[in-house]
C-alpha cells in the first residue's frame, strides 16, 4: 500500500486509515505529549488543518468502496468537520474566499442535517461585516 505523500498530518492519515483494516480500540486519555514549537510545521494552524484535509482527500476512495455504510457516513462526517477547521483556520489568516470555498465543499460532501447547518451558519457569518463576526482561530500557535 502507498504510504502519505504529505509532510503534516500524517497521523491523521495513519489513524483514519487504520479503520479500514478492521477495528479500532480509542480512548480520550492522553498517551502523548504534543509540543508545538514557533516555525515548527504544526505551528501553522493553516497548514496543520490543510494537512488533516489532504489525508481525507487521498483516503476518500477507499472510504468510499467500503462495504459498511456507518464507517463511509463516519468518514463524510469527520471530513466536513475537517473542511470546517480549515475554513476556520482560512478566516483567521484573513483567507476569507479560500475559507468559504471550503464551507461549500464541506456542505457537499457531508449531507448529514447538523453538518449541513454547522457549515451554512459559519458560511453565513463570513459574510457579516468583520466585527461581528467571531474570533476566528489566529494562524500562528506557540
């Protein structure tokens, strides 16, 4: 099997792709320590989140040829969340048509009723005028 081709996020792309080959015990407990250092690739929040998109978008298909119709549901669940992060991430950066390009692919791929409001409503709030708008996640994490 081909590996990730990406340098953020390849955990994600391992996690989620470890469902695929049978099941998958999870815990909420923390097991590591995650250090973000400045000019690290995960201090950038843009980046960190257009990582966590990409291993969706490669682990798309074989999501899609799966037989179980509640882990294909699970994973257009989890990758509108992931197009959500992003999009956030994006206006924060001041990315504002990126971000809402992003909403839109979320709200087409996730037909679920509370993904689809989740999306619309931040999709609507991108377009208030910027201070009504909320605190959008800053860009650079330390």
């Amino acid at each position: 099997k081909e590996p990730f081709r990406g340098r953020v996020a390849e955990d994600c792309y391992f996690y989620n792709r470890l469902v695929l080959h049978g099941p998958v015990a999870r815990t909420t407990t923390p097991l590591a320590g995650y250090r973000i250092r400045g000019g690290s690739l995960s201090s950038d929040l843009v980046k960190l989140t257009a990582g966590a998109v990409q291993s969706f978008e490669l682990l798309e298909e074989q999501f899609q040829k799966s037989p179980d119709a509640e882990y294909r549901l699970a994973f257009c669940l989890a990758y509108a969340v992931r197009r959500r992060d992003f999009a956030k991430a994006l206006f924060g950066a001041n990315k504002i048509s990126e971000g809402r390009q992003q909403l839109r692919r979320s709200m087409a791929s996730s037909h679920a009723p509370i993904s689809l409001a989740k999306s619309l409503w931040l999709l609507l709030l991108s377009y208030l005028p910027r201070g009504w708008q909320p605190t959008w996640p800053v860009s650079a994490r330390n």
